[in-house]
C-alpha cells in the first residue's frame, strides 16, 4: 500500500468513526463543545493519522488532508454554510495546528527513534541501502519519497545540514543521540511548517 491509498483508507476510517459517534454531535445542550473537540481527538483523529509519521505526501496531498480535517472539525461543531468561520478560528477553538503541520512533526520525531536504534534494524538498512543507491539514474519524474520530503523539510530550516548521502545520515544518528538536540531541531522545523503554513492565516471559510 502507498502513502496515497494509505491516506485514503485512513480517511474512511475516520469518517466511519466520526459516523458512529453522530448522536454525539448533534447533540447540543447535552455535551459541551470541548468534551465533543476531545472525543473528536481521541476516537476519531486518532484514527485518520496513524502511521502518519511514515507518509511522503506532495503538497497537494497535504493540502487535500488539511481540508479534509477542518470539514470534520466543522461537522462536529455543527458549522455549515450560510455560517462561516475562518481556518485560523477553527484552529483556535479547536486548540489545533494544521494536520500536514503535525505530520511534519510526527515524521521527525520517528526519524529520530530510528536513527537512535542500532543499525541492524530493517528501517536503518533500508536508509542505507536507499542513500547507497542514490547515484543510480532512472527516467521520468522522481517519486515522492520520505526521504526527499524530509531533505526538503531539512534544508528550508537548516540549510547547512544536508542529507544526502551515507555520510550526511551518519551526521544525523550522531545528531540524533542527543534527544534535547534532537528535539530542538524538531522543533524548529515544526515551527517553520506552521509558519508557512497557508491553513494558519487563511481569512477563508472552506
């Protein structure tokens, strides 16, 4: 399964989840809206981004999810048109950053786990086997991988740290060691995402 139908099948998942707990949603008197935004969180957000710290989404991609997200939080805070709420609103209300925003984090988070267990592990081989291989050439446009999305991600915050090669992963498991350093530079790129981020200054009501 690729990251496209992995993302898909997630997206299912949720809207089931999101469907079983509708007498929960519609109801308006009974349950405060942040008890329904933590059920939400916990039964239903839970479910669309497992795994999502293994996903190389495009930007497309990431956006499509992002919309999908905030029509969920709008379904559940019973917002339909003619009402109208900004995104930036709906984060806030919600206490939430933009999904592609937390799958940034999510992703280097796990890079960190994996680049501190010993070298034998299937996910360290197969890093090493794919930097390896990087010379190799082949035709048409490249894949979006998660390599090359977190190169990307890498460079725009710290562009004096590459990841490229063999030596550039070494670099980054010595790195890695240090959890507050680590950590530090999670932070910093999250920090760039929300930045850029176009979910978090949207003036619109989608």
């Amino acid at each position: 399964m690729g990251d496209t139908e992995d993302v898909e099948r997630r997206k299912q998942l949720s809207n089931v989840a999101l469907y079983k707990l509708k007498n929960v949603w519609i109801s308006k008197d009974k349950i405060k809206r942040e008890i329904k935004i933590k059920l939400y969180k916990f039964l239903v957000k839970s479910t669309l981004i497992y795994n999502c710290g293994t996903w190389a989404l495009t930007q497309t991609e990431a956006n499509k999810l992002d919309t999908f997200h905030r029509k969920q939080f709008r379904n559940i805070l019973d917002i339909h048109y003619p009402s109208l709420i900004s995104n930036k609103s709906l984060y806030k209300i919600c206490n939430e950053t933009p999904l592609s925003v937390q799958i940034v984090e999510s992703g280097w988070r796990l890079f960190g786990h994996i680049l501190r267990r010993d070298n034998d592990i299937p996910a360290n081989r197969a890093m090493q086997a794919y930097f390896n291989t990087l010379t190799t050439k082949f035709r048409g446009r490249p894949s979006t991988t998660l390599p090359i999305i977190l190169n990307k991600e890498l460079s725009q915050t710290f562009p004096q740290i590459k990841l490229k090669t063999t030596k550039d992963l070494q670099n980054l498991q010595s790195l890695a060691q240090d959890r507050g350093n680590w950590k530090s530079l999670t932070g910093r790129i999250t920090e760039f995402a929300r930045a850029t981020s176009s979910d978090e200054f949207d003036a619109g009501s989608r």
